[in-house]
C-alpha cells in the first residue's frame, strides 16, 4: 500500500513538500529537489504550484 501523501517536517528543506513527494513516490528528497530547481528553468507556474502544495498538503504529526 503506498504512503499517504504528507509534508514530513523532519526532512524539510523550506516547507516538506519536496520531502514529502519523494516519500511518496519512493524517491529520494534530494532527487525531488533537484528536479524542482531544474523545472525551474522552464517556464511556468512551479514556485506558484509549490506554494499550493505547501498549503494543500497536511504536515504529518
């Protein structure tokens, strides 16, 4: 069974979001992070979307 979708504050950088999608997808938080800023060189809305997500996702307790 996957893992639910939770911002891990123990293994945050800025806001868990990036931490919290590697765990989800079986990936490492750095991996994650660095396809984030590599995203970032393509234009589109990814700092918006991260805010979002930053909102949307519930930290995990």
């Amino acid at each position: 069974m996957a893992t639910p979708l939770t911002r891990n504050p123990d293994r945050a950088m800025i806001g868990g979001v990036c931490a919290g999608l590697a765990e989800r997808f079986g990936m490492r938080a750095n991996t994650v992070r660095l396809l984030f800023v590599l995203s970032c060189i393509l234009p589109g809305p990814q700092f918006l979307i991260y805010i979002a997500l930053w909102i949307i996702i519930p930290k995990r307790r």
